[in-house]
C-alpha cells in the first residue's frame, strides 16, 4: 500500500473495520466482543451498522428491509443511508482517530444488491465512488457458510424480513459475489469458515486485528 492510499485508509489514524457475510452466519455476535477488546488495548470504539448508524439511516433500514420495492430503489436506498452514515459518524470518528466497526458496508451491496438481485455492478461501482471516494475498511471479515446452513440457523432464528425471506439460491449468489469481493479486495479481507466454534474465530481475530489497532 502507497502512503496516499494508507492515509485515505487510515485518515487522522482511524481504524475502519466491517463485518460481512450471508444471513444467519453469525458475524453479529463477535461485533460487541471485538469492540470490547479494541477498548482493552486503549482504543475509542464506535459500533454501528448498515443500513444505519444515523437517525435517517434508521428510517430508511426499516424501508429497505420491510417495504416492498425495485431492486434499483433498494440500491439507491443503501447508497442514501450509507452517505448519511460517512458524513454524520464515520468520517468524523475516524478522523478523530476512532476504531469504527461496522455490521455490513458496501460489499453487502455488492453481494445481496449486486449477486443476489443481479443488478449491474457499474451502477454500484459508481455509487461507491460517489458516495466513498477512496475510503474502504482497513480489515474486513467476512463470515462464510454454506447457503443451506446459514438457512437452518435463521429459521432457529426470530421473524425473517425481505432478505432474509429469501430462497437458497439467493444466498448462493450473495455467497459467491462475497467471495468475488474477497477476491479483488487488495488484501483487506479475512475470510471466516462460520463452521468453526466461535472460540476458534476470536482466537484468529484477537491475532489479526493486533497490528491494527496498536497506535505508534
Ligand atoms: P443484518 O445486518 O443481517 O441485520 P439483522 O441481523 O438485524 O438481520 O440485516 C441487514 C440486511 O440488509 C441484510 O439482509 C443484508 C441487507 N443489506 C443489503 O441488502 N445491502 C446493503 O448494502 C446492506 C448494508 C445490507
């Protein structure tokens, strides 16, 4: 990575962290367990999620995930509340030199928007760019199972929305668009096998995210 990138990676010594994976994988429980421990080793820690993270990205969260609409009013949706969260919490606490870790980011576009309703990834391309610019997680873990198991966890699970409603090819598609994702991400992701006991899997964080959050 060249200076100008791990400046717009890292701006004012920031950390920006995200979760992915399909549905019922299970990346939602490590994120307060991660967040504590970025606090044990001295960090400021926001948590917050996508769609979310803001009053107005709330409100379209509830949109996205329970009103019936076009593929395309969906993606404009998350790229509205994604811009929301940049400019009212995650720019500014990175800038002061926050951990940000955030449940689901744009390559959950990529996947559910992109692989799971087909939609051209141009359009999610430039929607990225307009609304990122260069800013991406410096880490990203990706959570990866099976679409037909990430099915049986759900339905142990409470009342599905839009997605999560969803047949198994769909997850199949989110699935595969997340590991193209983790395929051209220079590097960022770390991709999790949700099969293995959750112990393991903090195990391999705590290791991982070291260098990270250790300011200099
Ligand atoms: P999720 O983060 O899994 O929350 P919960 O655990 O409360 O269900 O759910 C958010 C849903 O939003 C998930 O099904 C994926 C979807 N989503 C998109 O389709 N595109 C996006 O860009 C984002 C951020 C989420």
């Amino acid at each position: 990575m060249n200076p100008e990138q791990a400046r717009a990676e890292r701006p004012g010594g920031g950390c920006f962290i995200s979760f992915e994976g399909i549905d019922g994988a299970g990346k939602s429980s490590h994120v307060d367990w991660l967040a504590e421990r970025c606090r044990q080793a001295g960090r400021e820690v926001i948590v917050t999620r996508e769609p979310g993270g803001t009053p107005l990205g709330e409100r379209l969260r509830e949109l996205v995930l329970n009103e019936p609409m076009a593929a395309q009013t969906e993606l404009l949706l998350v790229f509205a509340a994604r811009n929301e969260h940049l400019e009212g919490l995650i720019r500014p606490a990175l800038a002061r030199g926050c951990v940000v870790i955030c449940d689901r980011f744009t390559d959950s576009t990529y996947a559910y928007q992109g692989g799971g309703r087909g939609l051209p990834l141009a359009w999610i391309e430039a929607l990225e760019q307009a609304v990122q610019g260069g800013l991406q997680p410096v880490r990203t873990y990706l959570f990866d199972l099976p679409a037909d198991l990430a099915a049986q966890r759900r339905a142990a699970a409470r009342a599905a929305d839009r997605f999560e409603a969803e047949d198994v090819a769909f997850f199949e598609r989110v699935r595969a668009a997340y590991a193209r994702r983790a395929g051209v991400g220079g590097g960022r992701f770390r991709t999790i096998d949700s099969r293995q006991s959750i112990e393991t899997i903090r195990q391999f964080i705590q290791e991982d995210i070291k260098s990270l959050i250790t300011t200099s």
